[in-house]
C-alpha cells in the first residue's frame, strides 16, 4: 500500500528577542492524539547556501531548539519519524524575537495501490498524495485543486477536507475554511488543530458566538498549551482572582519560559498582590524580553513606582 503523507501549517508565536542577526526557532512536536513526539528529526535547509544543513532531535516531552547565525534568509523546516507522515514548510525566522513553529504529525493514510481501473476512493487517494507533493514543493494552487479533486472523488477523506481548510486560512478565504474545517473535524475528531483556525474564521466572518465555541473547544482539547493557560490567568484576573490567576500565569511561564506577556500580566497580578519583589522581577523579564512590546511604557511606569 502507498502512503500519504499530511501536510499539516501550525501556528507561530514569537518569543525572546535576541541580538544580531540571528535566529532562534522552538517549538514542540505532537502525535494525533496531542502526545508529545521524541525522536522526530527536524532538518533545516536553505536555497541561499547549498551545503547548508543543521539538524536536532525532539526531546521526551516533544521539543526541539535549533539556532541559525543568519535568520535573514529564507529555510525550509522538515519534520520526520518512522510511522508519521513527514511535513515541511518554509519558514523566515526573526532576527528580533524567538520563531515557535508547533507541529502535529498525523499517522499515514494508506492509499490503493496502483491498478488498471481504481476505485474512486483510490482515486481520491492517489489525488491527496499529489496535492502533499505539490504543497511540499510550494505550488499551494496546485496543491488546492488536488486536494478540492481527492475531497470530490471521495467525501469522507477527511485529510483531503483538512488541506483545503488549512489552504484556505492562508489565503484568508474564511467561509471555505468553516465549510471544509466543519467536513474534516466531523470525519476526524482528532484533528483538533483545526479548532484555532476555525475560531479565527469565525471571528473574521463576524460569528462570534461560532468563535468563542471553536475557541473553547481548541482550550479542552490543547488544555496545557500556554496560550491556554494564560488565557485562563486572564479570564481570573479580569475577575480579580488574583491568586488564580498567578497560578495559570506561573504555569505559562513553565511551561513557556520566554512568553513574554504572560511575565507582564503575572507582574501586574503580583503587584496587586503586594508582591513587589515578584513584581519587579517579572516586570523586567517582560522589558527584556520584549523592550518594544505594547506593554512596555506601563512595565517601566510601574517598576519606577516600585522603586
């Protein structure tokens, strides 16, 4: 049996500014029930130098580091284990910030072999592998009209619903991306990495009772992501749980050490908490960290308060 392969786009979110031009690029790897990966291989080329290759390991909890001296130049990230569909994307990473590339691995889906007159399920399947190849190579259009064919030929290959959605999201078509993300996620349950996406159309098409769903589903399903966490500090806070909401913003910061805002917002909790010493510390690592964030004109106003 052939096998396809997924193509999967995560989510990036900066991170700790650095000095010069190089770039720092983190991340975690997860399986299709959300465990963390260990052993995937990431590889980093680029087109800009040909024998450039720089290549690391995901550790137990599904984590890797890589840092390159010229983030000025465009690489191409691949991501591969025995028993999980490879993915690769190109990726420009930040001179200024930390660049976190999440990825999910699916398992292969088994294609039909090659035969005189296939099945149009075999059909769908030998269209799906095409559209990863074409992806992979970076022909997104192509990749589209492959995946729209292998959705066509056969309605409940949710992968091929899942290509479409993600497409779509890049190319900000946020109806295609409810209607596919809806197809696939109800074939699939497990492809909960479409839930951000699917609240962020939402949000976009001005459904926010859609968003917030979609949004609480992607919470119960990545329950120890930091956003997650944090978002959760912020719903305590708002509610003046201050003690709370230091709990969910410690958590974020461990299990995300250079998450900027969720130092921020556990600086102000500790400052309400009459923790200055707490105050001040996290107030700084949120300066260092991020020294033009949009917070930081408070964080100075307020470490000069605490003086």
């Amino acid at each position: 049996m052939r096998k396809i392969a997924i193509a999967l786009t995560a989510l990036a979110m900066a991170g700790a500014a650095i000095a010069g031009m190089q770039g720092r690029l983190t991340g975690k790897v997860t399986g299709p029930d959300g465990a963390p990966i260990e052993g995937v291989v990431i590889t980093l080329t680029t087109p800009s130098i040909s024998t450039f290759k720089l290549s690391t390991k995901t550790d137990k909890k599904g984590q890797y580091a890589l840092i390159v001296n010229d983030a000025t130049i465009n690489y191409r990230i691949r991501y591969e284990k025995e028993g999980f569909a490879p993915h690769e994307e190109q990726k420009k990473l930040s001179t200024a910030d930390v660049t976190a590339v999440d990825v999910k691995l699916d398992k292969p889906v088994a294609a039909a072999p090659a035969a005189a007159a296939m099945s149009t399920a075999d059909q769908a399947a030998v269209a799906y592998n095409a559209g990863v190849e074409l992806l992979n190579a970076g022909d997104k259009a192509g990749a589209a009209a492959k995946f729209q064919e292998a959705a066509t030929k056969n309605p409940d290959l949710p992968q091929a619903w899942q290509g479409i959605a993600v497409l779509a999201y890049q190319n900000k078509e946020w109806a295609k991306v409810l209607d596919a993300g809806q197809k696939a996620t109800d074939l699939d349950p497990t492809l909960t990495s479409l839930y951000q996406m699917m609240a962020v159309a939402a949000e976009q098409t001005g459904d926010k009772k859609a968003a917030a769903e979609w949004q609480a589903k992607h919470a119960e399903s990545h329950p120890d992501t930091p956003e997650v966490i944090y978002n959760k500090g912020v719903e305590a806070f708002n509610a003046k749980k201050y003690q709370d909401a230091a709990g969910f913003f410690e958590k974020a910061i461990e299990v995300k050490p250079d998450f900027a805002m969720a130092h921020y917002q556990l600086g102000i909790v500790s400052f309400n908490l009459k923790k200055n010493a707490d105050a001040r510390e996290h107030l700084q690592k949120y300066l260092e960290l991020d020294p033009n964030g949009k917070e930081a004109e408070t964080a100075k106003e307020l470490l000069d308060a605490l003086k």
